[in-house]
C-alpha cells in the first residue's frame, strides 16, 4: 500500500478554492451540491445547485458569443486551440491534482485523461481546415451542375460528462466542437466539476472569447434535464439507462445526439498468443482507473490450450497490483468513486461468490487503504446469470473463462446486449485482425487492450448496440457538430426548349440516363 506522508493532500484542496465562481448563475445560488474526496471520504468543497434559469442564462450567452466565434476563420480558432495544448501541459501538476482530488484514481491515470485532451487538440487544430472544407460532388448531370457540400456550426452545443475521467471527457468531446464555431456549455457529473472549471478557465486564457464556455453544475436529473431542451445538439457520455432517457429528450425536441454509454467488454486470448504480454496488458485493460472506465475490460476468453498458463500469469500480475490512496506517482490502482458505488461493485462479487464462483485473488473492499477502495479480483466459474457476469460491473473486477475453439470464444464475446471494446490476443496480427472483425464492437485492439483504437484519433471511436449511438474522433467526431448543407449551381436548364414537345424531351433524358449508366461502369 502506498500511502501520502507529507502535505501535499491540504495542498491540493486548497486549489479548489475559487473556481465555484466561473459557474453559471441567473441570481446567487440557493442550494450547493458538496464535493468529496474519496482518498479520505472528506468534502472538500462545494459546488452550486443550478436551476433551470441558470441553465437559461448560460444557453442565452453562449448563443450570443458563438454567432462572433462562427465569424471568425478555422485558422484563428486553431490558434487558440494550439494555444490551450500548451497551457494543459504547462499546468499539468495541477490538473492532474484536481482530477486525483474528485475521483480518488491514480496519478497516472489521471495522466492519461491530460495527454488524451492535449492529443485531441492537436489532432483537431491540425485537421480542422481540413475535415471542415467544402467538399466537391458528383452532381445531378456532368459538367452541367456543380455541386458541393459545406458545413455550419449547429450552434450550441451541450455536453454531459461522467465522473470517471471528468477531464477528457468533457472538454476533449468540447475541442471538436469549438473549431466548428460552436459554443459549449458543459454539464459535469456532480462529483467531479473542479477540472472542468479549470479547464475552462484555461481556454479563456488562451484566447477563447469570454462566454463561449458555460459551466453548470448539479444533479442532472434538473440541469441535464434543462440543458437537453435548450441547446442545439447534445453530446452523453454515461450509463444506458441514462442514456436512453436523453436520446428520447433530445429525440422529443428534434435535436441530435451522440451517446457513448456502457460496456461489458471482452477479451480473447488464442492459442499462439505471448501469454506474459497478455496477461501483463490485460491486468492494465482491466484495472485502469480501478475498473471504472467504460472501454475495460470485463470478461477474458481463454482458449483451452493456454488456459491454465495465463490464469496463473494473469492472477500473479494481478495480485502484484499495488492499491493505493495518494497523489504520488507510485500508486498503481486507486480508489472508486464513492460508497454507493463501493456497494454496488461488492455485491456483483459476493453475487458470485455466493453462487458458486472461485475468487482467485482479491474481493473485499480495503477501508484502511482508502474508504471506497476494493481489491483487484480476477473470478473464474462466472456464469450468464450472475449480476458479474451479464452486467457492468464497472470496477475492479474481471471474470476468466476457457473455451475450446476461437468461433467458441467470438460467440461468447458477442453474447452480450452491449459492443463497446473489445482486445484480441493471437500471436500473430494477421490473425488477430481477422478474429476483430468477428466481433461486434464499435473498437477491437490486437495485442492491446483499449489504447491503440482510443487512441487513434483520426478513426471513429464509439459503441454499437447498447453501447451509443454517434462517434468521437476523426472526421465523424468534428462533423457531428455542423450542419450539412449542399449547394447546387445549375449551368444548363433541365428543362425542355421551347416548341420542344415533352414527349421527346422525355426521351432524350432517358437515354442519357442509359448512358450515364455506361459511363459509371468505366470509372
């Protein structure tokens, strides 16, 4: 265990001081949400509880701001961009700080949410101009209409983001949507809203024009709620059952959506796969961010021939964690959110354990770690109808399961209402290839968990299924944000001469759509 032993912990609180203020309001706020510390179960703060007025206020002025955004070149807004990449990286020691203080994780963990926004902006200032260029089409007739496709921010942009990385998911979904000319007002979980405050505060500092970004703050069943019926487009990143309920809102008020919700993800480990790097990888595809990431992974499928040899890696590597409540750099495995959830991750393994599986390491929460720290635990003899087995545990906790042949284990893989992530270990990359394409997930990795497709920032990223609707990255992830518009310029009439009886005109057109038949069959 590793534990803080100096005073950096009072040090970090203190940095929460202050940004409440950037915070929305139509009048002074009435009621506060608190904020914990799930190192110590401490509140350390408070945010407010905005109200549906609030949410109107911040909508109100996002919208006036944007229209001048819009106005301004794609260039300019990448300069600002470029701009916030390296103000994130300059305050990397107190982001990092404040992403450790609201969700209890890791320090690198919460590394990985800095570097996925610093990437994000790169990849965006870089591509922007690009991704947002008209675009040349076939047109009706050749040569005889031009036609192009152009593209218009939508407007305001409303983006809900989770607890469990409250950085990069909010403000990486946000960078896209401000180089299209957007504004955004973000909504952030209300356990976590320090980091965004400050991020926001950073893009204004790099250029950002002031009322471009919103911040409300508090539960979301009002100010999600509020925010879904206001704005122009809505990005969630959450639970299903959640998700369904903005996806049906938005869907009332005629507005899009991108939803990227839950997954029980799987891995398959072949014959011919190297098994210390499978395991190795997969102790880190499963424990990052204790579990609570919507890309780990849950079930492992192991074929017969390498079972018992990676089961035994695997628990060695596993046990070897070391679970920690600090924000040095040493911790390899950090706490959960919060005690409901702490709850909720207990009772999917004592469900197993009850019903008949093996805990082969791990299983009890750790009080003198950390209040809500639980134990990284591998299971074996999970079964469909085990709660750990069917759903998302969303923690720590990983079920292993042999198989006798690959179609066995890609069966079992898709055997699931969600298809978010999945990983493939085969031993050779041809091969591995060919079994993800089995497999019916928005992301498959070979020989990786989850990093080498999340972080392949020009290809879409998303779930299929029960996992989301909607992509982030890549070209899907800026266009969700604009609308698109074609615009046809005519440089014949498509009309018939004068004193030309339409029964001929008719069929010259009809021949020309024979040989236009021929014509695209030479391309």
């Amino acid at each position: 265990m590793s534990t803080e032993s100096d005073d950096r912990p009072a040090a970090v609180r203190d940095r929460v001081d202050g940004l409440a203020d950037a915070v929305t309001l139509a009048a002074d706020a009435e009621a506060f949400v608190p904020v914990e510390e799930p190192f110590t179960g401490e509140t350390v703060g408070e945010v407010p509880a905005c109200t549906a007025r609030d949410v109107d206020v911040a909508v109100e002025r996002a919208r006036v701001a944007q229209e001048r955004w819009a106005g301004r070149s794609i260039e300019e807004r990448a300069d600002v961009i470029r701009d916030y990449h390296d103000r994130v990286l300059d305050e990397r020691a107190a982001l990092l700080d404040l992403v450790q203080l609201e969700t209890g994780k890791a320090r690198r963990h919460a590394h990985e949410e800095l570097l996925d926004v610093a990437a994000n902006c790169r990849h965006y200032a870089n591509r922007a101009v690009e991704y947002l260029a008209p675009e040349r089409r076939a047109g009706a007739l050749p040569l005889v209409t031009r036609t192009e496709t152009r593209r218009h921010p939508v407007g305001v942009v409303g983006l809900i983001s989770p607890w469990n990385y409250p950085l990069n998911l909010a403000v990486s979904d946000a960078i896209p949507a401000l180089l299209a000319g957007n504004a955004v007002v973000f909504k952030p979980d209300e356990h976590t809203p320090y980091a965004v405050l400050r991020a926001v505060e950073l893009l204004t500092e790099a250029g950002l024009p002031a009322d471009l970004c919103q911040v409300v703050t508090g539960h979301g069943d009002a100010v999600g709620s509020a925010l879904i019926d206001r704005v122009d487009y809505v990005g969630f990143t959450g639970s299903t059952a959640t998700g369904r309920r903005v996806a049906a809102r938005a869907g009332r008020n005629l507005v899009d959506c991108s939803l990227e919700l839950g997954g029980k993800n799987p891995a398959l480990v072949l014959p011919g796969a190297d098994i210390d790097a499978a395991a190795e990888g997969l102790v880190h595809g499963c424990l990052a961010n204790a579990g609570q990431l919507c890309l780990s992974i849950e079930r492992i499928y192991v074929h017969e021939a390498v079972y018992e040899p990676f089961l035994d890696a695997f628990v060695d590597a596993v046990s070897a964690v070391d679970l920690g409540a600090g924000y040095g750099w040493d911790v390899e495995l950090g706490s959960l959110i919060s005690a409901a959830h702490l709850e909720a991750v207990e009772s999917h393994v004592a469900d197993a354990r009850d019903r008949g599986a093996t805990v082969h390491t791990g299983g009890s929460p750790r009080p003198d770690v950390a209040p809500y720290a639980f134990e990284p635990t591998v299971l074996t003899g999970v079964t469909d109808d085990m709660a750990v087995g069917c759903e998302e545990t969303f923690g720590p906790v990983v079920s292993v399961h042999a198989v006798d042949s690959v179609d066995e284990a890609v069966a079992r893989a898709n055997d699931s209402d969600y298809g978010l992530n999945a990983s493939v270990w085969a031993g050779s990359e041809e091969r591995g290839i060919d079994v993800a394409e089995r497999i019916e997930c928005g992301t498959v990795n070979v020989d990786d968990p989850y990093a080498a497709a999340y972080g392949s920032l020009d290809a879409p990223m998303g779930g299929m299924k029960d996992s989301g609707i909607g992509r982030r990255h890549g070209a899907e992830g800026i266009h969700k944000y604009t609308e698109a518009q074609t615009v046809a310029a005519q440089r014949v009439p498509l009309t018939p001469p004068d004193r030309v009886p339409y029964r001929l005109y008719a069929g010259v057109l009809t021949r020309t759509m024979r040989l236009l038949k021929r014509l695209d069959g030479w391309r």
